[in-house]
C-alpha cells in the first residue's frame, strides 16, 4: 500500500478543520469592507536642492489626503493627526512648475497601514526666485525683569554675532538684523550662558544658519545711588535767549538703580535734567508753564529715577531798549565829520 494515501487519510477530518479555518481567517482579513478617510488641509513641504533658486510660493500650501483602510484601521486612526506632503526637488529650470503629487511623498506622525488613495488637488504649482546669500547681524530681545536683586552688569551679546541667510533677493533686501526668540529674564538668577533660538517669524523662506546662538549673561548684585543736586538744563527755542529762562526747581535729586559696578562708576558731574525746546516754543515773555525733564549721562545698563518728572519754566520780560537822544529842530542829526565850519 502507498504511503502518500495515509498521509492524507489520517486524521483527515482534524486536517480539513486546519484548512476550512485557515481560509476563513484568510477571507476575514482580505474580503473585509473597507472605508476611506480624508486629511484636509495638510501642509506642502517643499525641499529645494537647489543652491541657486529659493521657493517663494506654493500654490495651493495645502491639500487633502484620501486615506483608504478597514473599518476597524479607520477607527483607530485619528484624521486630527500630525501628516505633511514633502515634495523633493533637485533641479529647476524655469520660475514656476506645475508639480503631480504622489503618495509617497505624503508622510504621517504614526505607523499606519492605512493606503494613500489620492491627493486633492494632484497637483500643485511652485513659484522659484534666485537666491541671494548674505551675512547679517543678530540682534538679542528680552522679556521680563530679573529677579529682585539682580541687575545686569555688561550688554548682551550674542555669539555668533552674524548668521548666514539665504532665500529670496527681495526680502533679504529689507533686513538688517536677525532677531533671536526673546530671553525670559525672569528665569535667569546666576550668570552664565543661555541658547537662544533664531526667531523665524516673518521671515518667510528664507533659511538660516546656524539656527540659534549663545548669550552670555554676566549678573550682579542690584544696588541704588543717590545724586543730589542734578542741574536742571533749558534747552530753548530758536529765537529765545537762554539767559532769559530759569526753572523753579534749579536742581534735583536722582536715584540710580543698577549693578553694583556699573552704578559706583557713574559720574555725577555728567548728569543733566534736560528741558527739551520744543515743551517751550509757545513760551511768551513774563509767562512760565510746567514742563517735563528728561535725565541724561546715565551709563548704559543703569536706570534714572527723579524725585519730580517736571519743572516750571520762566520766561523773563527783556529790559526796555534806550530812547536814542532827541534832536533839536532845524539841526542836522549827523554829526558833523570835519573841522569847524568857518
């Protein structure tokens, strides 16, 4: 008797029961309905190898993905999630290129077996301008105060002190610095050194680099200084004599707030109340009017309070101008210039 016959006999009911199961799994798995799911608005992503072009425009920035699956995938998957169309570019030849969208290029933030059907629209159009490359300074912000106690003792200064920037001609063009992300002073209690991000915000296309910088705070104890006797200074109008002006108070007393440093070295004898002319072009002579003061000669990074912020400034009457001498009738008002008249 062959063997091949028992192989196939024995256990043949246990056997068939494998294989009917087997195919039903197989049927489950494959023949169960399937749905779709839409992404709108997921951003375009353009990614230019270019060196000598810049993207300036895509139109349109967003498109809708159409996702197919099973129920049970769709279910689970979230169309709120984070997906983006990256679309990669190696060459341009001219300035705007109608580009078909594949679904490949479309990337998810979670693993899913979800299949891109389709992307609409398909296709998009991309707006190239040559590129410029040039370097330009940054410029640090800040937001907040230090915590009390603590003054800031020299400038801040970012390292680099220049980045690259490349895009667009025109819209470098309009720049002169590079802000970076402002520094939360109130979140700094020792010195050191801080990294800072670029701030991107407005800059449209254009790419940076590098991307963030460091700033090196040097921190010291707070401490304040009293001035006495600051001279107040009348800046006058055109036309009004400066002998003619006084100011009621002449001096005042000035506090200085600072780092401990930058405060001992002040000097006195450089600050000034200064009254800016134009509070006093209306000033007629005998009147007088309330006018703000503004302190100068304060070092930088150190700040000036005033006990008062105004002044009253007076306007003198100018003394009466000689009558020149009368004439008497019939004579001559010209002196004479040679020897007795015979």
């Amino acid at each position: 008797m062959s063997v091949l016959p028992q192989v196939v006999t024995r256990n043949w009911r246990l056997k068939l029961a494998a294989f009917a199961l087997s195919l039903f799994l197989w049927a489950v798995v494959t023949l169960q309905p399937r749905d779709r799911q839409i992404m709108a608005a997921v951003p375009v992503e353009v990614l230019v190898n270019d060196p000598s072009w810049s993207l300036s425009e895509v139109s349109p920035s967003t498109v809708s993905v159409h996702l197919g699956g099973s129920a049970r995938e769709l279910l689970q998957f979230s169309p709120d999630g984070t997906a983006v169309v990256r679309v990669p570019i190696e060459s341009i030849t001219t300035p705007d290129t109608i580009v078909r969208l594949r679904s490949d290029w479309v990337f998810m933030d979670e693993a899913s077996t979800l299949v891109v059907e389709n992307l609409t629209p398909a296709t998009v159009t991309l707006h190239f301008e040559r590129a410029q490359a040039t370097a330009l300074p940054l410029s640090v912000r800040t937001r907040n105060d230090f915590p009390d106690g603590l003054a800031l003792a020299q400038p801040l200064a970012p390292t680099p002190g220049v980045i690259r920037v490349r895009g667009p001609a025109r819209l470098i063009e309009d720049l002169d610095s590079i802000p970076l992300e402002a520094l939360d002073l109130s979140t700094v209690t020792e010195s050191g050194l801080h990294s800072v991000e670029v701030d991107t915000t407005g800059l449209g296309n254009l790419n940076v680099d590098p991307n963030s910088a460091t700033v090196a705070v040097l921190l010291e104890p707070a401490v304040e200084r009293v001035i006495s006797e600051v001279p107040v200074v009348v800046i006058p109008p055109f036309g009004i004599d400066p002998s003619s002006l006084t100011t009621s108070p002449a001096v005042i007393l000035v506090t200085l707030r600072g780092a401990q440093t930058l405060v001992d070295q002040a000097d006195p004898l450089a600050l000034q109340a200064v009254v800016v002319a134009d509070q006093l072009e209306t000033l007629a002579p005998g009147s007088d009017q309330v006018a703000q003061i503004r302190i100068r000669g304060v070092p930088s990074l150190v700040r000036a309070f005033s006990a008062v912020d105004t002044v009253r400034v007076r306007r003198a009457v100018p003394p009466a101008e000689p009558l020149a001498p009368a004439v008497p009738p019939g004579e001559d008002s010209v002196a004479p210039t040679g020897g007795p008249t015979p």
